[in-house]
DNA sequence: ATCTGTCAGTGACGTAAGTTACTTAGCCCA
DNA sequence: TGGGCTAAGTAACTTACGTCACTGACAGAT
C-alpha cells in the first residue's frame, strides 16, 4: 500500500498522480474513463496475494475499486463460520457493494477478498462522486449494477428454492472441466460446509460424472451433471 | 387503465398530458421531481385493486412506477407454487427491479403485484432514461438503489443462514401488534409453505408470544418473539 | 525418511423443513 | 340455518442439511 506524495500544489500544478501508462491500462479496460482527467488525479494503486481481505462487512467504503488483474471475491458471512458468495469482480468489471456503500454512505454489507493475486486502483469516494457527473462513467456504473442486482436475484431463488446438489452441479459446470479448489472453497462460495461438499462430489463421482483428486474435480461427464443441475441456473 | 389521449403537436404544442393536481401530487411525494417538466409530459396513471400484477419476471419492463397510494409487493416465484417477497415499494419510493430492467434493457427479474389497493404513475422507459440525467432525480434514485441492494444481502443472509422461526419471529416484529392476514400470505412473504407457518406459529403460541385468530395475529409478548427471532434481523 | 499441516473421507446422529392427505373451524350469503 | 367457500389445524412421514468426532492421505519442509 502506497500513496502519492510530493505537493505539486506548491508550484501551482495540479498534482499528477497517475502514471501515463497506468492510465493507458485502466483506459483500456474500463473504457468509460475515457474521456476523465486519469492523469491530474491520484489513484492509490494496490497489489495484493490471494486471500488478503480488502473490504469487510461494516466499515464505510474506502474507496471504488477498478480491478487491473486478479479478481474480488464479494461473499457475506454468518456468525457459525459459514460464508457464500455473491459476486466476482474481474478486470474492467465492478463491485456494485462499494458503489452502494459510496452512494449511500452507508457501512458495506459484505466483505471483499481477493480470490488471486490482484492489483487494483483505488478511486477515492469524492472523485467516485464526482465522476458520476460524467455520463459515460456514470452509464456503465450503473448499467453493471442493474445487471448485477439481477444475479444477486438468480442467487436469492437459488438460496430459497434449489437443493444444495443442484447448485453445486451448475457451479461446477460454470468452472470449466477440470477445477483446481478445495471442498471449503466450495463450500463457502455455496453457504454450506465443507462435509457436505465431500458428500456431495462422491454421489457426482458415483454417478459418473466427476473424478475427483485432491484440489481437483474433473468433469467427465457435463451432461449427467447437467441434469443433477435440474438446470437450476435460470435466471428469470 | 386509461391512456392521454388528443393530438397537442398538431397545433404546435408540447402535448400536456399531466394535470396540475398530480403534478402536484407527485411533487410532494418525489421532490426529486421538483424541477422537471412534468406537465408537458404524459404520465399513464393507473388504479388498480389488491392482487393486481403489475408486471412479470421475464417481460420487459414497461415503466417506471410512481407510486401514488398503496403499495407493490416485489417478489421472486419458484416452479413448485412458493414465492418470497423480496421488497415492498410505497409512496415515494421506488423500484429497483424496474429501474435496473430500463437500465440494462433486459427483462426483469422478479414480478410485482399490488399488496393493496394501488394507484401510480408510469413513467415510460425513455422518460426515465431522459430524466437521469437530471442530477436530482439520478441521485434520488442511486441513493434508494443502494439502500435496496443492502435489503437484498440482508435477504440473501437471512435465507442462506437463518432458521424460518427466527425469520419468520422478525417479520412478525415487523408488523406492529396486531397483524391481519392468512398464513399463506406469510409463508409466500418468506419463501415456504403454509404449514410450515401454520406449525412455528401455534409453537410461537405455545411458547405466549403470540395469540391468533381467523386472519389474525397478536402480538402479546414483543420481547419473547424477539428472543425467538435471534435478533436475526442484524444487516452487516 | 519423518514430521507437520492441510485436505479429504466417513458414519452416526439430530433436526428443520417440505409433503401428503386429511379434518375442522369460521364466515358469507342465500 | 344450512350450503359452500376459504383459512387453519394436524399428524405421519421423508429428506436435505448440518454437526460431531474422528481417521486417513498427501505434499512440502526439515
């Protein structure tokens, strides 16, 4: 963690900040700051290992995270222990709880982790403010958030309605055909316990349609998961 | 329903649709509005009973309502018959399954029926796409979208790791002393089933917190359901 | 080669919640 | 005053999930 510092004031320039080509990469991936003056502004830039946390559950939002590399686990977590995510955040995407928490200067209501090694620039919570006056930011801000209050819905029925199976065949089913995680990775991205897990994944292994090896879960047959799914990943 | 009709632009007029009084009306309540034409716009009123469905999960989103009197109940429908309600809009508040649905021009996600007899102003997609820009409005609107998402994470809390008595003991607590209405709304309030509801209320009985009745529920002793609730009701 | 920590497997058990299939109670209105 | 409707009670049963308390397996460090 590291701040700009110098006072460019003192000369009577605006304090530039923010390096030419950390400008260029963050243009490049969240084009709406296209056109925002990037350059006389002071971006604090973080570099994180996987695991550390960045925001909690709580505290006020410290500032609008722009994701470079890695990713953002968003997850809410109970008192027993238990944990479940609700949202990733990758490069040029957002995270719709510190835009709210920014918005409404309210506490956040979840916790950030980052699931990889990430680097990050942080928007301080005036500039986020007044960025939002600029239309093309302001449209993609929002136009994510009105997407990711959909997915945030598609979980909710998921809680409510759907076995704990399904939701596990449709999460596997979304990581590809051989997923490098531990059973507690899954367990707290779904809500539940690491036991279940196991459980679970050795009725899939029974039935054909995974293999399983220590930190590795192999899909041999996505359609026999498919159906274990009930294809419960409709979203409306 | 009933729509403005005549053809102002053939004399060269702006059509004035709004009539004063509501203008007026939907000033008090929205003051965000204040200072946006609203008389020479033409804003579709509706008056509609209780049970009336405003709009469905998987249409696109005809308008951005308005409420004038009553209330909409928004909620998520599971295949099997349950539902849960997700949020509640009154008068001077507003939608964020509708305003996320014109945002990202999808379909909405969730349905809206009116828990009573309703009346609201519809305010059509590319109005409200207009009227963003009016920093008042924008931020009226972002400020209650964040509010809601926080509900929403609180609901995804509650579901994922609470017990239906402690939820259900909360909602109760929610609803002032005396509460008239049938277990089968309650349980479509909370994602379950009738007689689910049926049972944890006669325990709640048993244990005098409460006393019920045909379409009933008194509240006798606030404190005993609050214990019962495990204060689940905590939102960070 | 052994130690140590993390990860995974397992079985017994408890229980919240949903399902089925009724019966009973209360209310409205003819 | 007796249908006919909806709301509510109920009991027996099933099942998904979580808890507890372990044991075993593997990998990198020493």
């Amino acid at each position: 963690m590291r701040r700009a510092s110098g006072n460019a004031r003192a000369v009577g320039l605006r304090q530039v900040a923010t390096p030419a080509p950390l400008a260029l990469e963050l243009r490049a991936l969240y084009p709406s700051l296209t056109d925002l003056p990037l350059e006389s502004t002071a971006l604090e830039v973080l570099d994180v290992s996987a695991g550390t946390r960045l925001f909690d559950a709580g505290a006020p939002c410290a500032g609008f995270p722009l994701v470079l590399e890695g990713e953002i686990q968003v997850s809410r977590a109970a008192s027993d222990g238990r944990q479940l995510e609700l949202y990733r955040v990758g490069p040029g995407e957002i995270c719709i709880v510190s835009a709210a928490g920014l918005m409404s200067n309210r506490p956040l209501n979840a916790q950030g982790t980052a699931a990889a090694r990430t680097r990050l620039a942080m928007m301080p919570p005036n500039l986020f403010a007044r960025w939002n006056d600029h239309k093309p930011f302001r449209q993609f801000v929002f136009g994510v958030f009105a997407d990711r209050l959909g997915d945030l819905m598609t979980l909710v029925d998921a809680v409510a309605f759907h076995r704990l199976d399904e939701r596990l065949a449709g999460f596997l089913l979304e990581r590809g055909r051989v997923i490098h995680t531990t059973h507690q990775a899954l367990a707290d991205e779904l809500g539940t316990v690491r036991e279940i897990i196991t459980r679970l994944l050795n009725r899939f292994e029974s039935a054909g349609a995974v293999k399983l090896g220590r930190e590795r879960i192999e899909i041999v047959n996505a359609t026999a998961l498919q159906s274990l799914s009930g294809s419960a990943l409709k979203s409306p």
